[in-house]
C-alpha cells in the first residue's frame, strides 16, 4: 500500500502554517486546507487567490477582518469541546487572523468561480446529527455542508466519533459525476484524537484499477488524502474519541454531496460517514 495519501503531522509545516495541503501537493484540483497556529497577540494575513476559505477555530478564538468587515469568532476550548462559529472568506481577497490569548485555526479551501460576500456563521445555527446506531453510532457537524451553508464549491463538516466506534462507514465513495447519484468530490481528513497517546485507522481502497489505496495509524494533527477510492471505516481507539474535519470540493457545476456505498458493505450498519 502506498503512504503517499497519509500525510503525518508537520510533513508539511513551514514558517506560517502548522499544515499545509494545497491542491499541487494533493495532486488534484480544488480542496485544500491549512492549519495557523498563532501565540497570544499573534496574527496571520493571507491572500485567498483564487479559493473560497472557512476560517474554523479549532482551539481558541480570534478575529477575523476582510475589508470593511470584521468578524469575532468566540471559538472554543478544543474541538472535543463543541460546535465552533466560523467565518467565510471569498475569493481575491485579503484577510488578517488575529487572535489575542492565542490558537489553532483550520482554514478550509476550494477553487471556486463565483465571489460571494464575507459572512459570519453562528454556532447555535450550525445543524448537528447522530447519524448510525450502536458501536457506529457518531456525530455530524454540519457546518459548511452543502443543504447548511452557501459556498461556490467548497463542502466541510466535522465529526466526533467516540472511542471505540466506527464512522465513516459503510465504506462509500464520490469519485464519479453521476447525475443524481453520486458527485465527484476530493476528501481531505484531517484528525485530532482526545487524550495522550489516542490513535485511530483510516481506510482508503481502490474503486478502480490503480486506485488509491491506504491503512493509516492516524493521531493528532495527522492527515489522509482521499483523492478517489473507497474510504473507511475510521476506527477511535477504544477510551480515545476521535475528531476529524473533513474538506471537500470538486468540478461539478452544481454543489452536492452525494455518494455511493460499497455493496459489499451496505447491510451492515445504520448510517454513514
């Protein structure tokens, strides 16, 4: 199996980020994402190009200002911890993160087309669900998913999967533009796992000939590419929630999330991802 699609933590850090997936090191087209980590009174400007960006506080919580507009984001005490607000960054722009006692912050990207004003997303408004039962019972934060919030192209949502479950699972796919049926959508996991020394397990497998194809041991601040393929189970280690923020985007004209489940596997829970 190729670890290429695992990306461990600070394979990628540089002086301005902790985490850095653009799309050329994906080797795809659209989702990125980034992880600032910014000590107390710390502040990070970035140029969005030609990407649309969610800035979502992982841990703490900061201001963001682009142009005339400046949002507070109240963040949290870690992502274990609850629904965070976030802020929305349109393309060609210039945005500055500050942050006063100090953080982490996700900045969530996808190459889109259209530029859509700067706004601010409450965490009371953010859709929570339980999605599956028993030991695949886990936790859905909706917060840029495609029916939640309104971007061009990017999808984002995060999950708790509590130690010891399953998620992301059935094992399904998106790597085909099939009207109705499935979308064609680049995945990026990224995954916190609560207490010292929590681990968990990524799958990744192909779908097709030569496809992707992982099994990753995955901590805190480690990374895994899903660029096509079938993918999961996550796996929490037992006693050790797992988080994990997902990121997605694609070339379809329409902004939709829609799978296909592999049939091998689609008998044997209640629910998805």
């Amino acid at each position: 199996m190729s670890n290429e699609l695992y990306v461990p933590k600070g394979a990628t850090a540089d002086a301005n980020y902790a985490l850095d997936i653009a799309p050329k090191l994906a080797g795809w087209t659209h989702s990125s994402l980034r992880i600032v980590e910014l000590e107390a009174g710390g502040t990070h400007t970035f140029t969005t190009g030609d990407s649309e960006w969610i800035v979502l506080p992982l841990q703490g919580g900061c201001s963001v200002h682009v142009a005339d507009v400046e949002f507070e984001l109240l963040g949290r005490d870690s992502v274990f911890a609850g629904v965070s607000d976030f802020a929305y960054v349109p393309r060609d722009a210039q945005a500055q993160i500050t942050s006063g006692a100090g953080g982490r912050f996700a900045l969530a990207g996808a190459k889109c087309e259209r530029r859509l004003p700067a706004r601010y997303g409450p965490a009371p408004e953010v859709p929570v669900e339980q999605r599956g039962s028993g030991t695949c019972t886990r936790h859905v934060r909706n917060f840029a998913s495609a029916d939640a919030f309104e971007c061009d192209k990017l999808i984002a949502v995060e999950v708790i999967t509590p130690g010891g479950n399953w998620s992301s699972y059935p094992p399904h796919k998106h790597d085909e533009h099939r009207p109705g049926e499935e979308s064609e959508l680049e995945e990026i996991y990224y995954f916190e796992i609560d207490g010292p020394n929590g681990f968990g397990y990524q799958r990744v497998f192909p779908s097709r000939e030569g496809g992707a194809d992982v099994l990753a041991e995955v901590r805190t601040g480690d990374t895994v590419l899903v660029p096509d393929g079938w993918h999961g189970p996550s796996i929490a280690q037992p006693g050790h929630d797992m988080y994990y923020l997902n990121v997605m985007a694609g070339p379809g004209q329409t902004r939709e999330w829609r799978i296909c489940f592999h049939p091998d596997h689609v008998e044997s829970t209640g629910g998805y991802r």
